[in-house]
C-alpha cells in the first residue's frame, strides 16, 4: 500500500482561482473510492490518496487529464509517493503517530 501526494496545476486559466478544476479532480477520485480501490483526502494545496501503486499510477493519469478535457491546454502536476512495503500504515496512522509523540512532551 503506497500513499501519494499530487498536485494538478491547470495552467492559462481564465481567473486565478481554480477551485472548479479541483472539484472536477475529485469527483474522479469519488469514483475510485466509491469503487473500493482509494481513499483519499483533500487538503488545502493537494490531495493524498492511499492504494495500490499500479491503481494510483491509474488514477493520477485521470486526475492530470481533467483540465485538458475542461479546455485547459497546459497541466502541471507533482507527485510525491511513499511506498513502505515492510509495514501497512494508513494516511491516518503517520498523522496519529506523530500527534502521539508530541502528546509525550
């Protein structure tokens, strides 16, 4: 199980916001989860999904190819994956991990 953070920049927007290309990305990745195959989380400046690697190479194409198909014609997107293969830990799990030691103080 691998946990990746991706940014889809669509780039040549007409205003500067580009929270209507955001909520495109995500009803995407509404279907992979409704579909059993993600979770993820969105954040104020990306998303994390949680899956199989093979599936959220998957998923990020469809995720990077969302502007384009609303008009866009340049997409930038960046991703970081974390693939730890010793152990099974959830998104939920580093963040309680971390909280926990901080509560040890």
């Amino acid at each position: 199980m691998a946990i990746v953070d991706v940014t889809v920049i669509p780039i040549g927007t007409e205003t500067p916001s580009v929270s209507k290309y955001v909520a495109s990305v995500q009803k995407v990745l509404r279907k992979y989860q409704e579909e059993g195959k993600i979770r993820f989380q969105l954040t104020p400046m990306n998303t994390i999904i949680e899956g199989e690697l093979p599936i959220l190479f998957e998923v990020i194409q469809d995720m990077h190819e969302v502007p384009f198909s609303e008009g866009i014609q340049r997409v930038a997107t960046t991703i970081r994956i974390d693939d730890r293969r010793d152990v099974k830990r959830s998104m939920e799990y580093k963040v309680e991990r971390v909280t926990s030691l901080l509560n040890e103080e």
